[in-house]
C-alpha cells in the first residue's frame, strides 16, 4: 500500500546516519578522494549489510557537493547533500548546541532558536526522503541517533511498507529535563513513527516511555507503546528497549597482541620516565566527559601529598571537537587553563603531572596507550555508553590494569566490576583513584577478567544482532540469505 508517485529502490537494509562510514576529502593540493573511516557500527553492519544487499545514506562530511550513489567495499553509499547554512542551524546548532546539551542533563545550557529547527526538521527531510528513494518493498530500514528523530515519521509516511528501527546513542532525559524543549511533541512523534527504538540503559528507554505518556496519554506496557494508528481506534505496536552498544572487542584485542604495538607500549612508559603508575583519559574534548572533574581530583591528591609527582603522571588525549560551538571553545580555554596551572604547581623538570594532547591519534596508538596505562579514568557527568571503558577492558588481555568508572557512564550498568564513581563526588573520585594505585595484583585481575567476560560477551555485533532481530523477529534481515 505505497502512496502513489513513491518509487521503491533496491536495497533490503538501509541504515541512515548524520555521518557516512566514509569522508569525502580534498587535500592540500587539491586532490579529491574517498577515505574510510572505520568505526564500530561500519565493522558491526558490514557483513549484514554486503549479505543482504544494504545501502548507507549520510552525509559526507563536506559541504555544498553533491554525489551520485557509489559502491564502497561492497557497501552502497548514498551521499545527502548539506549546506553550510544546514551544517551551522541542522548539525552545530540544533543537534550540537540544543539536543546535546539537553540530552545530557543540561551540564551546558541548551539554545533554542526556531530557525535551528526549522532546519533540522527540512534536514531530515532530505534524509528521510533519500532512504525512501532506495529502499525495496517491505525493506528494513535502521535510522541512528539524535541528529535524526523525525525520520521515523516521514519514512513511514513516506513509505508505511518499510520495517523502522531508530537507535538513540546518547542519553535520553528524565521528563522534568526534557520538557524544556519548545518541540518536544514533535520529536516523540517523529521517534513514534519507528517499530522499535533502542537506547542505551533501560532507564533511557522508561524515562522516553513516561515521555510519551505525559505528552500524548499513550498506553504503555512494560517496553510496549500502543499508538494511535488511523481513526478507526486500531492501534499499532512499539517497543522502546534497551539494547547497550559495545564494540569489536576481538579487533582491539588482535592489535593489543601485536609485537609492534606492545613494544611501542613499553616505549611510551619509557619515554614518560618509567613512573610507578600511570593514570590515562581519553575523551573528545566534551563538557560532558568531566575532564575538569578529573584533573581537579588529581591535583588535590598531588597538593595533599597522597601521590608524588616522581611516582605518578595523568596522560589525557582530549581529542579535537565541535570546535565551531561556543561551549566547546569555552570548554578548552577553561581545561587548558588548569592542565597549565597544575602543570606550573606541581611538575618537576623531568616529570609532568599531566601529559595532555590536543590530538586524535591513529587506533594503534590508542591501543598502546591503553596497554601502557595502569588506571583508566572515566568520569563522565553524562554519557550515553562511553566505548572508552570497553575498549580498555578489550585490550587487557593480560588481565591487569585498574578501569575506574562513572556511574553516569552507560557501560556502568554491565561493568560492575569496575571501580564505580559519582564524579561530582571529588573527594571519592579521590579516594577511588588511590584505591586504583593500591590494588593488588590478585584483586586487579579477578576484577578484569570479569569485565572482559561482560565486553566479549556483548560485542558489536551482538548488539547489532539483536536489534535487527528484534526489529525483523529475525526473519528480514539475515546473512546468507539469497536475493529476490
Ligand atoms: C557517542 C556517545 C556512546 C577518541 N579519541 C580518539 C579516538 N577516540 C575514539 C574512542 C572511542 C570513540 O572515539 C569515542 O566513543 P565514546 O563512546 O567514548 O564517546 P562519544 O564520541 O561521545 O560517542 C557515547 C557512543 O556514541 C556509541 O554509541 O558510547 O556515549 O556519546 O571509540 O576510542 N580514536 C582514535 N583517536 C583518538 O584520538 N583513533
């Protein structure tokens, strides 16, 4: 039953995203070319997406161009055009400086300005318009994250034949946060219109569903929601569940094991003069990762004297982001300004308190980095998951290294084992960290070993397994499966 005029396009699966799996780059001479960037879900839906003939439409990461689907490693590509004006009101504006921030407990205030969401609505338009354009009849089609609520609605008013999952990969807030938002109807109807919406942690899920109920009256039942459907009193079912993402967990422990990765490991403990125990962050630079929260607590400990200089150093990677948002320029200048400070009090002429890199790194030398630290801080105030934790956790194979954790990190929920944090807490961020230094080696390994069993266990493609599974009742979406 297509609305009449809506072609319908080739491909079984079509997962729609902000950002394509690849960059569309112009280099310093001119030269233009395609580069892969290989993240989780890409390596997650790759053999999904090659078996049953799936197509990604996103953006590619460059302004006012426009291209043609192409073929990519045996993946469709089906680029969305932006403008500069989309990438200031769509992404900057209304993803990055208003559902962001609300999204995350409102640890920066939100903007609300209309014609930001004007444009993320006529954004996801354009989105939702180019899946439907590509997708077969009766095809699944799998939308991610908060830069592109209202896909769900117009796909399937689009196209009502498609089976639609939407994935929300941050937080999503408590109602009494969430209510702020001038749009708040609109984007719960816009997420409505997907058969299955997954978050991170159940409480996501259950503070959407009390969402739905104070603002449309809705019936909701366990992880079920029975919406309105056409004026004749039927009603259509959909689940709002939890479905944590993880990571390849096995590709991270590959590269750990790697003679080359492990000597450059032992070189970077050189290099920063073989101190006793070495502390590590690594974060986009984000308000929402507690970065400031950290090296407060660090810089107490080495005033108070319970860590010296000489035994301990913090390597924090802040890697470079959002740099064109008000709050993330603020947010450098306010870190830089402490690292610098704490750097001035209490570093020695052959140790740094903090080693700090305004950097991304290649995935090697994260991986290094990990194998090479003895205690990972993760102090989020907010975060949807944090992969961070779990790919610490998968590098770890020697079952050794201390992974201190925030509770308002998603990855809490399963990482139990972990050294658990209220980062607001700084004098038990303090305390934590200086149980991290003193743990002993038996406690430090029957701890790991139990994280790693809950990262193996649950890895991307798990994840991505059951989702699809739970969006198809396993039967649309499988590998092997032969056309037609
Ligand atoms: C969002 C949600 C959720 C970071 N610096 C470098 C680098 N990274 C990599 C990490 C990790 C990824 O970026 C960051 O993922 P996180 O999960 O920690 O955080 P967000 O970017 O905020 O991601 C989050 C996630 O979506 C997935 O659903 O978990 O809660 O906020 O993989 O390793 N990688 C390299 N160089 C760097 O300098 N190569």
């Amino acid at each position: 039953s297509r609305r009449s005029g809506q072609q319908t396009g080739r491909y079984s699966l079509v997962v729609v995203s902000n950002r394509l799996p690849v960059d569309f780059e112009v280099g310093p001479d001119g030269a233009e070319s395609w580069t892969t960037s290989p993240g989780g879900l890409v390596t997650a839906l790759e053999p999904l997406m090659r078996a049953s003939d799936g197509a990604w439409v996103g953006w590619p990461g460059v302004a006012d161009r426009s291209f043609e689907p192409f073929e990519n490693d045996g993946i469709s590509i089906v680029p969305v055009r932006l403008s500069k004006q989309d990438i200031e009101r769509y992404y900057e504006g209304f993803s990055n400086d208003t559902l962001w921030p609300l999204y995350h407990d409102v640890i920066s205030p939100p903007s609300y300005h209309r014609e930001w969401w004007d444009s993320y609505v006529a954004v996801n338009r354009r989105f939702a318009q180019a899946a439907a354009d590509v997708a077969a009849t009766g095809a699944t089609v799998w939308v991610q994250d908060y830069q592109l609520q209202l896909v769900p609605r117009m796909l399937r008013e689009a196209r009502p034949d498609l089976v639609i999952g939407f994935f929300n990969h941050i937080p999503f807030p408590p109602y009494g946060i969430y209510s702020q938002l001038p749009w708040r109807k609109q984007i719960i109807d816009g997420l409505l219109g997907a058969d299955l919406i997954g978050f991170q942690r159940s409480a996501d899920a259950s503070n959407f569903s009390s969402a739905v109920r104070r603002l449309f009256g809705f019936t909701t039942r366990g992880m079920a929601i029975d919406v309105p459907d056409g004026d004749l009193g039927r009603t259509r079912r959909v689940i709002a569940k939890p479905f944590p993402i993880s990571i390849d967990a096995a590709s991270f422990e590959e590269l750990a094991r790697r003679p080359e990765i492990q000597a450059r490991a032992k070189q970077i403990r050189e290099d920063l003069g073989n101190p006793k125990k070495i502390m590590l962050g690594v974060d986009r630079l984000d308000y929402t990762k507690g970065i400031g929260h950290r090296i407060k607590a660090y810089g107490e400990l080495l005033r108070d004297g319970r860590l010296a200089v000489d035994d301990v150093v913090l390597v924090q990677v802040a890697s470079p982001s959002r740099e064109r948002v008000g709050a993330y320029m603020a947010l450098r200048d306010e870190i830089e300004l402490m690292v610098g400070r704490l750097n001035g009090d209490y570093s020695t002429i052959s140790h740094a308190a903090i080693s700090y890199h305004h950097h991304g790194y290649p995935r090697e030398e994260m991986v290094a980095l990990y194998l090479a630290s003895d205690i990972m801080l993760v102090t989020a105030l907010r975060d949807g998951m944090n992969l961070v934790a779990k790919e610490y956790v998968a590098v770890r194979f020697d079952n050794d290294g201390v992974l201190v954790l925030s509770e308002f990190a998603g990855a809490a929920d399963e990482l139990r084992k972990a050294v658990r944090i209220n980062p607001h807490d700084i004098d038990g961020v303090k305390d934590a960290i200086i149980d991290a230094v003193e743990m002993p080696p038996r406690e430090r390994s029957k701890r790991m070993r139990a994280l790693r069993r809950k990262v193996f266990d649950n890895d991307v493609a798990a994840w991505s397994a059951s989702f699809l599974e739970t969006l198809t009742g396993g039967a649309a979406v499988q590998p092997g499966v032969p056309e037609n």
